[in-house]
C-alpha cells in the first residue's frame, strides 16, 4: 500500500501519517476516516473515485469499495449514483461512532467534544454505580468478581486490560438493572475501549486504575451506596486526567491501532 510519507503528508495537509495496520482494509478506512475528520477532504466536496484512491493508496478497487462502504456507514459520504461521492457535512456525521468521535477529539478542532463525552460518562457511570450498589444481586456480584480477576491478570498487557475495563463497566451496568442506561452507554463504551488502550500505555496508569476498579466493587458488595458514587467519581476524574493527558502527549503514529476500526 503505498501510503504519502510523513514529510509529504505534512506538507500537504495537516493530518498525520498513517498508522500501520495489521489489516488493509483497516488502513484505509482509518486513513480516510483521519483525512475527512481533520479536513483534507472538505465538507461537500467531491470525494476521489475509487479509481484516483486505489492509484493513490496502491490498493484495489475492490478495496477501495469496500473501504467507501465503511465511510458511508460513518455518515461521511455520499454515494450518488451518476454524480459521484461527496463529502457530507460534519453535522451529518455518525457522531457516535467510535472512529469519528475519536478522531474528532485527538484533532482538537471541536474543544467542547471531550468535555462532552466525559461529562456523559460521567452522569452514566455514577449512576449506575449509586443504582448497582443498591440494586446487585449474587449473579450480579460473579460477574464483577470475574472482571476483577481478568483485571489483576492482564496489568502487563494494556489492551487486554481496556478489554477487562470495558467488561467490569459492563457488569455494573447490568448490576443497575436499568435497561435505558444500558442502552445509553453502549456506544460510549465503544469509545471508553479505545481511550482506554491508549491511557493505559501511561506509567503507572494501570496500576492506578485497578486500585479505582477494587474500591468501586467494594463499595458494591457493601451494598454502601455513597461509597459506590465517591469511588466511581474519583475513578472517572482520574480517567479523565489521563486522556487529556495521553493526547497531549502521545504521536498519532503510536495510536493503538484499534483506534480506527
């Protein structure tokens, strides 16, 4: 796939380079997903056709086809037959998924999106903190035990762990019993999985985190609801110390490649 380089990339836009993928399709998409999402593409411009991209990137058209299938999928383009592709506006974006919201967040170009999420994140989490620790039942209280354990298991490996995080979020959830926060949370919890692999590069981060995860679920079994809110607030502002600073500081090259499936 033959990919701008970083130096040629620089010069002509002011997206980062590709990150390698271990899957093509996968390149591409987050490729093109970047280059909308930070503005090489403009909004309601006229996209390159799959044969201009497939020269480009040195990749098949099929690819290609597949790859624009994605992004339509995203809400990113328009496919007219007839017309051509064009870049739809950023207010007809999927704003939710994982790919563009995180893309939107790492180019800094909508300052209140982070605050936004995290905010979201949050109401959620706290809530459904303050509602398991009255609501958990034995069932409830396995599933947690279970998370934890794979937790402790997986402190040298980061994405595992982001995986294990997402599992233990998902287990108080349940432990709520309150099916709309459920459903709320769901494609937050997409997003949390990929900032997750990347805070947890962080020195020190995991460690800290799994303190927060042990408090929370104390709080739970103890059925100590003011304790439940107190530990998942704490917990949640530390996250969000993390990402603001893993953005600041981490290159888009190093990127954990989830990022942008």
């Amino acid at each position: 796939m033959r990919i701008p380089s970083e130096r040629q990339t620089e010069q002509q836009t002011a997206q980062p380079p590709l990150a390698r993928l271990p899957h093509l399709r996968e390149q591409v998409v987050a490729h093109l997903v970047r280059h909308i999402v930070g503005g090489y593409y403009p909004p309601g411009s006229t996209f390159p056709t799959e044969t201009e991209l497939a020269h480009t990137l040195g990749v098949s058209r099929a690819l290609v086809r597949e790859a624009v299938r994605a992004l339509v999928e995203k809400g990113l383009v328009e496919v007219r037959h007839g017309v051509g592709t064009r870049v739809r506006l950023p207010s007809e974006w999927n704003q939710l998924d994982p790919a563009v919201l995180f893309e939107r967040i790492r180019t800094g170009k909508d300052e209140t999106l982070l605050r936004d999420l995290l905010e979201l994140r949050a109401v959620l989490d706290i809530t459904a903190a303050e509602l398991a620790a009255q609501r958990r039942t034995l069932d409830d209280l396995s599933v947690l035990e279970q998370a934890l354990r794979a937790m402790r298991r997986s402190l040298n490996d980061p994405l595992a762990y982001a995986q294990h995080d997402a599992a233990f979020h998902e287990a108080i959830v349940e432990a709520a019993h309150n099916q709309l926060i459920a459903v709320a949370r769901r494609p937050l919890g997409q997003v949390l999985v990929r900032a997750w692999e990347l805070t947890d590069r962080l020195p020190g981060r995991m460690e800290a985190s799994q303190r927060g995860h042990e408090q929370i679920a104390a709080a739970i079994v103890a059925q100590d609801v003011t304790a439940a809110r107190q530990a998942m607030a704490q917990h949640v502002q530390q996250f969000e110390d993390d990402i603001r600073e893993a953005l600041r500081h981490v290159s888009p090259s190093a990127l954990p490649e989830f990022l942008h499936r």
